[in-house]
C-alpha cells in the first residue's frame, strides 16, 4: 500500500485529489495538509510514502515545505501538484528535491502515474512539465555538456549504465530486471550515484545524465 500525505489550502481540490487516489485500490490518503507547515509535521510524524504537495499555500509554500521534507524525511518522495506551469516554478520544484511534478489541469490517470512512479523510485514528470524542461535542457545542452561529461566521467561503467536507465524513467525494479541484479543491488548504484554527482534526487542526476548524452533525445 502507497500511504499519502496530501497538501492544499482548498478543501475542494484536496477532496478532488483524494477521490482520484482512492480509485486505486493501492494508494491510500493517510494525512491531509492545509497549509505547508502542517505538511511538513505531518509527513514528520506519519513518514507517508509520498507527499503530494500544492506550490501556494500559506504559513509555508509547498517548494519550502519540500525542501524541509525532503531534508527531515529523505524516504518521503515529494511530488508537486499546481496549477501553475511556468518555468521557475518547475527549476525551483527540482532544485528543492522534488521528485515529481503534476499540473491540476492534467488527466487523473497521470496523477495515480506519478504517484506509483515515485513511490517505487523513480521520477515523474506530467508530459507538459517534461516538455518544458528537455526544451530548457536542448537549449543550454552544448554549454552544459561538457561539465557533465566531466561530472559523469568519474562513475564507473556500472554507474554510468544505471543513470541513463535511470535518466530514461525506469524505476529501480525496472533497471534490476534490465541489468538481470537484484533490486537492493540497483538501489546502492543510485545512493552512490547521487552521492558521486552531488545531487539530490533522480531527476537532477536524469537531467545530468541528459546534458553529458547518455540518454538519447525524445
């Protein structure tokens, strides 16, 4: 069972989301958030999974409140949910460790997507948000390659083989069947590759992963 703490400052939106994530049997609302603190309690006391979390709330705004989750509760995954598709929110989103980032107008199934996504560790990002960060990416990629060839050139063979899975979306039990190990045996892999790159989350090693050109473009 996925265990889900979700924050809005809109009672309605919150009932939305919740009935959404209830039709799969699998997920299941443990904690419900008004305001970006109470989030950050919360997911503190309960260590839910996921925390599902709206940019503008108030006495905290969701990219505060991931950034404290995700340094006082690491296992918590952090996905954000808004109505907002500007750039600086989606490059804020990341940089604070986000590992996911939904839009409100999107289609549900992608919501339960992006949950089960991060859930199992991988990175999720609602087709429009993706589109609008590999659009950045394709455009700062000559200047930003080298860098990463540099930062990447330090992994060994293994490591470099898991990023790009790992730049590709795949979760850990995906890469474990594709390198046929076993699924601790990947999750070591990841922990040594963000440690190495000094990054926070998988999307920032996928995006590294893109710029040095393990992954090819989509």
């Amino acid at each position: 069972m996925i265990r889900v703490l979700l924050a809005d400052d809109e009672a309605m939106i919150r009932a939305g989301v919740r009935a959404i994530l209830s039709a799969d049997p699998g997920i299941e609302v443990i904690a419900e958030a008004g305001d970006g603190r109470q989030a950050v309690e919360l997911t503190q006391r309960h260590r839910p999974d996921v925390a599902l979390l709206d940019i503008r709330m108030p006495r905290m705004d969701g990219l505060a409140a991931a950034a404290e989750i995700t340094r006082t509760a690491p296992r918590t995954a952090v996905v954000m949910l808004t109505t907002f598709g500007e750039d600086d929110y989606i490059a804020r989103a990341l940089s604070e460790g986000a590992s996911g980032f939904l839009l409100k107008s999107g289609d549900p199934h992608e919501l339960i997507a992006g949950v089960r996504a991060v859930a199992d560790g991988a990175a999720y990002l609602s087709p429009r948000v993706a589109h609008r960060v590999i659009t950045e990416l394709s455009g700062g990629r000559m200047s930003h390659g080298a860098a990463a060839r540099r930062r990447t050139a330090a992994l060994t063979p293994r490591e470099r083989e898991v990023l790009a899975l790992v730049g590709a979306g795949m979760s850990n039990a995906e890469i474990a069947r594709r390198l046929h190990v076993v699924e601790g045996t990947v999750k070591a892999y990841v922990s040594a590759i963000l440690t190495r790159l000094q990054v926070r989350n998988r999307v920032q090693a996928a995006i590294i992963a893109y710029e040095a050109g393990l992954i090819p473009d989509s």
